[in-house]
C-alpha cells in the first residue's frame, strides 16, 4: 500500500473489510484466502493489491487483510488482498555481513588484452580495446542525483 489515502473508497464499505489466513497459491497470480468468521472457511480466490515496496511476497499460512468483493457489490465475487498482517520487520537486511563488507577492497579492476564483454541475458557491454563502448540492450535507463554530461563533438541519435 504506497498511501493510506488509497484506503478511503475501502472504508465506505467496512462491512467488506477481513482477517484471513491464505490457503494456496495459483499460477495465475491468484490468491485464495479462508476468511475468519466463516463457519464452512471457503476459500475466497482474491487478487493482491502490490505494494510499491519489494519483498512482500505471500505464502500459505499468511495473515492477511482482505476486502471481500461480494461485501462490497463487486459482479466477479473476488476479493482483494490488502496486505500481509504481522510485526514489522524493520529494515530490510544487508546484501553481506557488515564485517565481510568491510574486508572487501575499496576498488577493482579488472583488465585484459582484447575486449571485455559483460552479458547477462539479452543485455550486454562491450569494452574494446580501443577505447570504444557498446551497450546493447532492450531498455536503457541512467539515473543521477546531479548531472548527466555527454561530451563528444559529434553526438549522433538513432
């Protein structure tokens, strides 16, 4: 949930609003959710609200927050799956151990005769020996905080 704002149009319908537990997981990316409260536990198949943030990922046995779409008047009888209910967890933890981070060397090089080439499925850079670079990709983004500078004397587009 990236804003509690998109909460609102939920709660005009509160009646809708459940704990569950998530009974199983399908292929197709949809939940089913056995709503607390219910006497028969029906499985209600339910999509997920993504959060804008990563590692939320669902498993069966969750606590989850749902919002029944039958409460709320929806025609396809889904529920939506609102979040995952728990204790925070706190930040997320380290990619190393902060001691073997820190052994680590504070800069690398790596260097060949010919050219180097880093490829990872359809994308890949190529350091030729002769200065030049070749970036081949399907998609290309540069992110900076300041500023982006391209010097050459001739830039050339498509």
């Amino acid at each position: 949930m990236s804003n509690l704002l998109d909460l609102v149009p939920v709660m005009g319908h509160a009646q809708g609003l459940r704990r569950g537990v998530v009974s199983s997981l399908a292929d197709d990316g949809c939940v089913c959710v056995a709503l607390d409260g219910l006497e028969d536990r029906s499985a209600l198949p339910c999509d997920v609200l993504n959060p804008d943030t990563s590692g939320s990922v669902l498993s069966t046995g969750d606590a989850v927050l749902v919002w029944a779409g039958e409460a709320a008047g929806l025609p396809d009888q889904r529920g939506v799956v609102l979040g995952k209910l728990g204790p925070h967890a706190g930040s997320s933890n380290a990619v190393a151990d902060p001691a073997q981070f820190a052994a680590r060397p504070a800069s690398l090089v790596i260097e060949t005769q010919g050219e180097l080439v880093l490829r990872n499925g359809k994308s890949r850079i190529r350091l030729g020996a002769e200065g030049d670079v070749e970036i081949s990709c399907t998609s290309f983004a540069t992110r900076s905080q300041r500023l982006l500078r391209l010097l050459a004397p001739l830039i050339k587009l498509n």
